[in-house]
C-alpha cells in the first residue's frame, strides 16, 4: 500500500484548455478517494495519469516515496479494475486470481498461498473451481480485486466500474466494494460521474470541473449528512 500525492498536475491535448489544469491532491496510504464530475471534466485522464497510461504535462504524480512521472504502468504496482472485471471466462476463479503471478513467474506454492489467502479474505474460496460464468457479479468484482491483491498492488484504481450495472445490481456492488475496501484498508480511487457513489462510497470526494479540482471534502461536508 501507499500514499498517492499530484502536484500542480496539468495534462494538455494540443492547445486547447487544459484536460487536467493544476491538480494537486494528498491521498493518504489506506484512504479511498472519489473523482466526481460531469463527463469531460478530466476525471479519466487525471486516473490515467496515476496509472501510466496517459503523459503528464506538469506537475508531479508521487507514490509512496516514488516519483512515477518517468515509470511505465508496468513498474508502478498498481491495480486497475476495470469495468465488466476482465475475467477469462475459460480459467477457474483460482486460475483466474492466480494469472499475474503465473505471468511473473511465481513458483506454484507461492501461488496458491497467496490465491488461498486471497480469496479466503474475499469469501471466495468456495468458489475456486467456477467459472466467471458461474459466478455472480459481487463475485466476479471480488475475482478482480483478487487479482490486484495477490500483486501486492500498492493501490486500486477503479474507472467507472458500475456504470453498465442495472440499478439494483449497482446497488449492492456499491456496498460489496465499500465493504471490501474498509476490510483491505487499500488505497482507492474511484472515477464516477454518479452521485450517489460520490456520496456513499469514499473517505473523501474530489470534485472536477472543466479539468479544475473545484472541492476535496468527505461526502458528509459537501452533500451534509445523509440520515
Ligand atoms: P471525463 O473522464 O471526466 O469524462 P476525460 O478525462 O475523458 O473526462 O476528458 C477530459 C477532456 O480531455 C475532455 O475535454 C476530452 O475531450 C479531452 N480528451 C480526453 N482524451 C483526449 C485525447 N486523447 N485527445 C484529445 N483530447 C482528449
Ligand atoms: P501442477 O499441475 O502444477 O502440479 P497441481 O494441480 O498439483 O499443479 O496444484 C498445485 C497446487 O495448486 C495445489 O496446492 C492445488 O491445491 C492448487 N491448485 C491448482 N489448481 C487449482 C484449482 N483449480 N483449484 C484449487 N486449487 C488449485
């Protein structure tokens, strides 16, 4: 796990208005934060710049003590979970936990003591012989997360992973992950245009505007006190 501080984070497209103009926001090492915003105000670009994915202008992106301007995603040790999870539908949930360690290399005992401490925290370990398909969608997320932990990722980093979910099934994902996080105590951020996830979710919620951090508050302070 680790902290994750931008610095007067800037992305410009060509010439126009900046994507991300002058970002600066202290994560700290555990803490689950929310980007909020209406689409196009630079939320996805600002997470694709923690990955890697995506050029820093200016500014300086640090994690931990590290400052990762200059790192391929591959040696930032972090785990994004994507939207619709990524599972192999053909590879069981342990295989499917067990993919990046298999990729690195990882000597089969090492494996499954880590597949087995996994899914034993994720209340998957019935599980391990099912198929994706056979699963259901609060378990499939748990696969995904599976997989960021067994890396030993340093964060989680989600992008809009409800956003094609029914209603209902939004719903209880939306408890399964806050659950989940508090349990893992990993740090997060979380992209959303949704405001009931902004106000639900996280310790704090970074609310963009036209690529400006217009406020950095816990959901409490900025949409009061929900009971
Ligand atoms: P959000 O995730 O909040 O919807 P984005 O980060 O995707 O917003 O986009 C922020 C701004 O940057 C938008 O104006 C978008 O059009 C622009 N943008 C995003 N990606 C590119 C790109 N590859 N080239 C040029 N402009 C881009
Ligand atoms: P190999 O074919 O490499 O010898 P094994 O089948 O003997 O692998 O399994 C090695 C370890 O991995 C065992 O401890 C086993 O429990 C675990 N393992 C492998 N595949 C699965 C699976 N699909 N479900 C549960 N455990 C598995």
């Amino acid at each position: 796990m680790a902290s994750i501080q931008m610095k007067n984070i800037v992305k410009k497209y060509g010439d126009g208005f900046p994507a991300v103009n002058d970002v600066s926001i202290d994560i700290a090492d555990g803490e689950f934060v929310i980007l909020v915003g209406p689409s196009g105000c630079g939320k996805s670009t600002l997470l694709r710049m923690i990955v890697g994915l995506e050029d820093i202008t200016s500014g300086d992106m640090v994690i931990g003590e590290k400052r990762v301007n200059d790192l391929a995603p591959r040696d930032r040790n972090l785990a994004m979970v994507f939207q619709n999870y990524a599972l192999y539908p053909h590879l069981s949930v342990y295989e499917n936990i067990a993919f990046p360690l298999r990729l690195a290399g990882a000597k089969d005992e090492e494996v499954d003591a880590k597949v087995r401490e996994a899914s034993k925290t994720l209340e998957l370990d019935e599980h391990l012989e099912r198929k994706p398909a056979n699963l259901s969608g609060g378990q499939r997320q748990r696969v995904a997360m599976g997989r960021a932990i067994v890396r030993d990722a340093d964060a989680f980093l989600f992008d809009e992973p409800l956003s094609n979910l029914d209603a209902k099934l939004r719903g209880q994902m939306r408890s399964e992950i806050a659950r989940l996080q508090k349990k893992l105590g990993i740090t997060t951020v979380y992209v959303t245009h949704d405001q009931t996830e902004a106000m639900t979710l996280g310790d704090r919620v970074a609310v963009l505007k036209r690529g400006l951090l217009q406020q950095l508050a816990s959901p409490r302070e900025l949409y009061g006190n929900p009971c």
